[in-house]
C-alpha cells in the first residue's frame, strides 16, 4: 500500500511539473494559435544559466530569481525580435521558425555547457522535514514551487491590469486594440512570461533527471500531453491534465508497462486525445460559420 501511495504522491508532484509546461504552451496557444516546440528547450537553456551561477558561487535561490528573470527577457526578446515579423505569415513559416528555435537553442546549450550529462543540486535536503516514506523531500518541495507559481499567475491574470490587457488581446485582439491596449507587447510580455515558467520547471526536474541539452524533449511530451487532455485553449484545465498525466504516468510505468516505456505514455495520450476527443476534457468547441 505504501508504494501504491507513493507513486501517486510522486506522481502528483511531477503533474505540477507536467502542468507548469502545458500552462506555458496554453499561454503561447492562446496568443497566437501555434504550438511552441522550443519550449522545452528554452528551458533547458535557461537552467544551464542557473547551473553556470550557481558553480559561480552564486546562492542557490539568487541563482534561481536570477534565472527567472533573465528568462522573462529572453522570452520577451525572442517574440520582438524573432517572432514579430512572421506574426501574420502562415501557419507553415511560424511552425519551421519554432522548430528552428528549438534547433538554436539546442545546440547552443552543447555548445557553450558542452554535452556531457550534470548534476543539478536540490534546494531541498533529502532528510529535512519535507521527506516521508510516501515522497521525497524535493518531491514535495518542487510541487510546492510550482503551485506557488501557479498560484501567482493565477493572481496575475485575475487581479492585475496587465494580466487582464493580456486576457483581452488573447480572446479578441481586434477590440483589445480599439481599447488601446497594445496587442503586439501583451503577447510579447506572454512569451516573457512563458519562458520563466519553463524555467522554474527546468530547475525543478533538472535534480531528478540530470542536466544535458535534451533534458527537458520527455517533459514537453508529457507537457504537451497535459494540455491537450485538459484542453488547448483552456489554462486551469491544462494544469489539471498535467497532474492526471503525472499519475497515469507512475502507475502505469510501476505496475503495467515498466519504467522503460513510460514515455509511451504520453504518445497515446496525445494520439488518443486527437482523435477521439481533439478538445480536450475542458476546451471550448468552436465553431465557425462559413
């Protein structure tokens, strides 16, 4: 019994991981109606930063508000520099523009951190007060992060001027823009904000799965997954796919299909969630008069 609970208290930690990711690809989907598959790689990328100051001798938590930061200025810079100019191109430009984004920050990340796998420390000590039989002291401590995250974007969007501006310009973008509220930086602040939230997941998996380049590829699977079986266009519902994603994950890899195939997971989700239910548990079913 306690092992069964284990993996669903595990399981529930890496969901708020799973739903941190699909947050950031909802909020990125709501703007501007594509998938970023760079995602996870700008993720990782951001967690080589806080990797590279923490063996500075920076603290781990200056290194961690650090990396944020400088992740929503990436993120920022990226969409105003990158991604401003094919705002209105097809849907094929934007789609090679992410995956060469994905690409860059790829093999930036070998080349300036090399390739060889790192270990990433915890802030959490392994016997401090957080462990129990059932989950890990970083277990604990990594889903407490992220739902104080989620907690504050939550406040963010609901009671802050900014955050309801970029509600505006994400449901209508034409009256937003008769308002006066500047579209084109609301998404961009998205895209800020976006970035720092793969960041504190980057830092949050990075002690469980180790630090290379491709670290976080599985995470945006399972991310993906989570947001499509919430709902695509649906924020609250994506971070609930990512805790029902993590679960599902850790039983059936501990008690049906084993560990070696529980990336599998998530490829049947998708698939499945595509074709059988494409809106997702809680999305919107649009439909369009033609």
């Amino acid at each position: 019994m306690d092992a069964f609970l284990h993996q669903i208290f595990s399981g529930l930690a890496n969901g708020c991981i799973y739903g941190s990711v699909a947050l950031a690809l909802v909020m990125i989907y709501q703007a501007t109606h594509h998938i970023n598959f760079a995602q996870g790689e700008m993720a990782t990328f951001s967690t080589f930063i806080a990797w590279a100051l923490m063996n500075s001798g920076w603290p781990y938590w200056a290194a961690f508000f650090t990396t944020v930061a400088i992740s929503f200025v990436g993120g920022l810079a990226v969409q105003r520099i990158i991604l401003r100019p094919v705002e209105k191109a097809p849907v094929l430009t934007n789609v090679i523009v992410f995956i060469g984004l994905l690409v860059i920050f790829n093999s930036l990340a070998g080349w300036i951190f090399e390739h060889t796998i790192k270990a990433f420390p915890s802030p959490f000590e392994q016997k401090g007060m957080l462990a129990s039989a059932w989950f890990s002291a970083h277990e604990v401590g990594s889903a407490l992060v992220m739902l104080c995250v989620l907690a504050a974007l939550y406040a963010f969007f609901r009671y802050t001027p900014v955050g309801l501006a970029m509600r505006a310009a994400a449901q209508n973008p034409d009256s937003a823009r008769l308002v006066g509220i500047r579209v084109s930086w609301m998404l961009a602040v998205g895209w800020g904000l976006a970035a720092a939230i793969g960041a504190v997941a980057g830092m949050m998996v990075a002690p469980i799965v180790y630090l290379d380049p491709n670290m976080m590829s599985g995470i945006l699977l399972y991310g993906f997954a989570a947001a499509l079986l919430g709902g695509i266009d649906n924020p609250g519902g994506a971070v609930l796919g990512g805790f029902i994603v993590g679960v599902l994950e850790n039983l059936l890899g501990a008690y049906v299909i084993g560990t070696e195939l529980k990336l599998s997971v998530a490829l049947v989700l998708i698939v499945g969630i595509l074709t059988l239910k494409p809106n997702g548990l809680f999305g919107k079913h649009v439909v369009t008069r033609v």
